[in-house]
C-alpha cells in the first residue's frame, strides 16, 4: 500500500476500545484545554474576526455551534472560527510539528457535533488526528533541528502537513469508505495551503494570520474529505513521491517517511511529546517564564523594583519575530522576548488577561521592556541533543541591588525526566476556568469540565458544545 492507503487504513481500523489509556487521556485534556483557549479568545481581534468569517460563511441556522458565542452555522463556518479561536491566544497545545491542534480539532468538533457522535467517537477521531500529523512532523524537517553542532533552521517551514491529521479526523467521524478515506488523503496534500512560517518570523511587522490561518486548513480538510466522499478521486502516491509530491510541496529537505509508516496502529507516540502551555505566549519563553514568575513571587518584586532582566534563551530565535519591540497589537506581544518577559514580571494570571491593551501598552510594561536584555544559550545545542523536550533557560533579574538567578531545563507543560513539569487535569482545569470567565456561566464551566475529563461517558458531543454558547 502507499502511505495514504496505510493512513487511511490506521484511520479506518482505529476503534475506541483499542485505544491505550494515556492516548485516551491525552485525547480529552486536548479538547478541554482547546475549547477553554476558544473562550478566552472571543473579544480578542483575531478571534473576533474568525468569529465574524465563520459568519459569513456559515450562514444561519446550521447544525455546529462557535465557541463563545450564541451562534450555530454550517460545519465550514464554525470550523473556521473555531480553529482561529483556538488558536488566537498562543495559548493552545503543541506536539511536533508544532501546533496541530487548531487545525485538526475544529472540523472534528463541527462534524461530530452535526453528526450527534458520541464522546468515543471524538476521542478516536483526536487521537488519530493527532497521532498522524505527529508521524508526519517527525518525517520532516523541524524547527529545532541540529546540523554539525549548530541549530539548522530550515528555510521552509510550517503546519501545512497536519491537513491529512484534520482530514482523517474528519472522514472517521464521517464513516466514509475506506477507499473514500483514503482518496481523501490523497486530495487534503493537494489543496494543503503554503508552508509560510519563515516569511512569517522574518518579516515584521508579522501577519497577524500568524504561522498558518487555521481557519483556512480546516477548510481545505473539510473540502478534500467532501471532495472524495462526492466522487473525486485523490492522488495516493502524493506521501511516497520525494521528487514530485507532497515533500516537494511543503519545502522540506529531510524525508523520512518511516517515521510515518512505523507500527502504524500499534504503537500510539504522541502522548510522549503531547505538550499543554501554562501561558498565552510563544512556547520558546515559557522556561523562563516559569523561573521569572518564581524570582517575583518568592521576593515580592514590583516591576518598578527591577532594574535589569537578563535572559538566555533558544538558539533558533535570533529572528525578527522575536526580536520586535515595537508592539501595535496582542499579536505582537506574544511573539517578543523583551515584551513576555515584561509582562511575565507584573504577576498577572495568565490567560486573556496578559492581552490587556491596558497592560501591553502600559508604561510599567513598555519601561520594563527596555530594561530586559537576552542572548542565546551557550549550552542550548548540547542539551537539546541530550532530550529533546529540553528547552533550556537561565534568567537574572536585578533589584534592590542583588541579582535573582533562576534555571530551568524544562519548561512547565511539557513531560520531562523533572517530577513537576507535566500539567495535572487539576492544572488544565484551573487554565480553562480564566480562559472561560465572564463569558460563559460558571455553572457551564463546571459541567464542561466534569463531561470533557469523562468524555467518553457523553452520548452525544453536542451537548458539551451548547454548554459553550451561553453567556454568563
């Protein structure tokens, strides 16, 4: 078989009950996470203006709900704007290639919810989705990747590769053919958008698109399962073809295509590196982040206090997108070092909250910002290279004439050799509860949470869906 005959295979013969635990785990703390991040989004101006598309394209009256908010479209329109919900905050969850998540959930959530699938069926669907854009990550080249002892950014890069996750996601939750599923693979490499992430963190201003419009890949998933279930026939050979395919297409130099292939269906390996963010921030500051929020705490520093912070970061960031301090917009802000680290000092909980405009662009914030300073990690390279979830940090604050060391290897969200670092369903939970005030009702909140960590208990998807349309 070619690789979109095995993918579509796996996604075929994937059933609930064969699912080991941790895959099933991974697969709720996914969703709840994603739909808190969906709500903590709604007033801010890339989730409204998903939310305002998802309008226009959907329609009124459908059958599949936007988060948020009291409305209910078509599949395509609340697919669109939920993956940009989703996505809007940085808040959302990562597993190589990167972000997978805003783009592969959102079409599974409109499907299943037009379809009345059971919470076993959504977790299926999650897990496979996942599982396949993970395989798919790791046959190609990464953003972290290191060649001869230094970091080897590729020139081409980004998400597109998750549309055969997202469309495999939603042709399982379809129940089509397993020749349709697999046509429909072979049409989601053909109509996947560009990799234009390196455009992206070299050009500022940066798009406030950001890396991949969500909304833009659940739609091309959500067209190629409907092309192949209405006839059209896709192109199988399109994973095999290095020259000609989709390898070609997205840019990669690297091609290793048995990191897709390998004990398909029997080994499930993304719950290893399946990582959640404690913060509404790119991930590359979270380590310090995590030793920052401690400096301040532990020593009851004001920002005021703080004559100078210092900070060694990752290797691969000496990129305009995180180098801007010139911040016009939230967008902005979750992307620069000097600015997350300003922010990260004034002891705000993290959530829709550290995009305040109020506090962005407060001087408190902006007068910090010019005190912090970083320089890569002289010992970033060796560490990645030891574990790869190593996201080494070391950060100074100077105050009060001391200076305040912290260290970090591994960042909070992320499962590490360090007891700690994973995020508890206590944690996840308490993350969902910021992301959700005043814009649902806490009494939906709480059974939003108590149906997502027994999703497969829930009948009918649906009605967690409605529980996040009423306002509080």
């Amino acid at each position: 078989m070619t690789i979109v005959e095995q993918l579509a295979d796996f996604t075929v013969r994937s059933e609930f009950d064969q699912l080991p635990a941790d895959v099933v785990e991974e697969s709720k703390r996914i969703v709840l996470d994603s739909i808190g991040c969906a709500l903590g989004a709604v007033n801010q101006p890339k989730g409204r203006i998903g939310v305002d598309y998802g309008r226009m394209t959907g329609g009124s009256g459908g059958d599949a709900t936007i988060i948020g908010t009291p409305e209910r479209v078509s599949v395509f329109g609340a697919s669109f704007a939920n993956g940009e919900l989703i996505n809007t905050l940085d808040s959302d969850a990562v597993l190589p290639p990167g972000h997978v998540t805003p783009y592969v959930l959102p079409g599974a959530l409109a499907v299943g919810e037009s379809a009345g699938a059971s919470g076993k069926e959504l977790i299926t669907a999650v897990a496979v989705a996942h599982e396949m854009s993970y395989r798919i990550g790791k046959a190609m080249d990464y953003l972290r990747d290191v060649k001869d002892g230094e970091v080897n950014t590729p020139k081409v890069y980004g998400y597109s590769s998750t549309v055969f996750g997202a469309t495999a996601a939603i042709t399982k939750l379809k129940g089509l053919a397993p020749e349709v599923q697999a046509h429909a693979l072979g049409i989601a490499g053909l109509v996947a958008p560009v990799n234009s992430f390196r455009s992206w963190s070299m050009h500022t201003p940066t798009s406030t698109i950001k890396y991949l419009l969500a909304g833009t890949l659940t739609q091309a998933a959500l067209t190629a399962a409907h092309m192949a279930d209405l006839g059209h026939r896709g192109d199988l050979q399109v994973l095999d073809d290095r020259e000609f395919g989709f390898p070609r297409f997205i840019g990669t130099t690297r091609w290793e295509p048995e990191h897709i292939t390998d004990a398909l269906g029997g080994e499930w390996r993304f719950p290893a590196e399946q990582t959640f963010k404690p913060y509404p921030h790119c991930r590359i500051l979270h380590a310090l982040l995590d030793s920052l929020g401690e400096i301040v705490a532990d020593n009851d520093l004001k920002p005021e206090e703080i004559d100078g912070i210092k900070a060694l970061v990752e290797g691969f960031v000496e990129q305009p997108l995180w180098l801007n301090r010139d911040i016009e917009h939230p967008h902005d802000a979750q992307f620069s070092i000097a600015h997350g680290l300003a922010v990260g000092a004034h002891r705000v909980p993290p959530g829709p909250a550290w995009h305040d405009p109020e506090l962005i662009h407060s001087k408190s914030v902006l007068d910090l910002m010019g005190r912090t300073t970083h320089e890569v990690h002289p010992d970033y390279v060796e560490m990645l290279k030891g574990n790869a979830a190593s996201r080494p940090a070391r950060i100074e604050v100077s105050a009060r004439g001391e200076v305040f060391v912290g260290e970090r290897r591994y960042p909070k969200g992320s499962k590490s050799p360090e007891p700690g670092t994973t995020m508890t369903n206590d944690e996840l939970a308490e993350k969902f509860r910021r992301n959700a005030e005043g814009i649902i009702a806490e009494s939906n909140v709480d059974r939003i949470v108590d149906a997502v960590l027994n999703l497969e208990t829930v009948g009918d998807i649906g009605t967690i869906m409605k529980e996040t349309t009423v306002r509080g």
